[in-house]
C-alpha cells in the first residue's frame, strides 16, 4: 500500500498548488497535470499496477481496463488532452487563454471524479 499512499499523497500536495490562484497559470496547470498523473498511479496501484511514466498512461490504462472499466477511455482522453493539447500552451509561450486554464480544470476534474470513484472516496 506504500505506493498508493505515496500517490494519494503526491495528488493532495499537486492539487493543493493547482488551486493556488496567486500562481502562474503555467505552475497550476503543471500541477493539475502531475495531480492527475498521481492520482491515475493510485487507482492502478490499488490493483497493482505501476505505470511509471506519464507517457504510458493511455496504453497501461488499455491494457488494464479492469481498473477504470467502461471510463478507461474517459480518463485517458481527458488526461492526454492535458498532457498533449493544453499543457505546451503553458510550458512554452503565452498562446493559452482563459479557456484554455478552464479546459485544464474540466479535463482534471473528470478524472478527479472518475478515480474517486474507483477509490472509494
């Protein structure tokens, strides 16, 4: 259970920064980025599973549907939409907008609600 606790407790600090409304934009929306990423790890290590890597997320999630059952895709769609599509915006220039920030927040929020669920919280 290490790992889960670990996980679970990387997602609160990450969330906690997230919502920091003093920070840059870009440093919230790394953090809502890593929450997600923790809190992705905590439902595959409550069933054993490590993915190790953000990158692996979409294909350890497919070729593990049992942890995330029908909302697999869910999850790695709204995750990677953070990852690939919304995030760079952030990490490199100033292209993003205020709907872009409200897009992070949707996206995390799905998986938020998704990997609560498969927690029991």
């Amino acid at each position: 259970m290490g790992d889960l606790d670990n996980h679970l407790r990387l997602f609160e600090k990450f969330k906690a920064d997230a919502q920091k409304k003093d920070l840059f934009e870009g440093t919230r929306v790394e953090a809502y980025f890593l929450a997600a990423y923790h809190l992705i790890e905590a439902c595959a290590a409550k069933n054993r599973i490590h993915i190790n890597k953000h990158q692996k997320v979409r294909s350890s999630l497919e070729e593990n549907e049992y942890i995330f059952k029908e909302e697999t895709e869910k999850v790695w769609r709204a995750f990677q939409t953070i990852e690939n599509q919304l995030r760079p915006r952030f990490s490199y220039g100033f292209s993003w907008t205020k709907q872009d920030l409200d897009d992070v927040i949707e996206n995390f929020q799905t998986i938020e609600t998704i990997c609560k669920g498969v927690l029991g919280k």
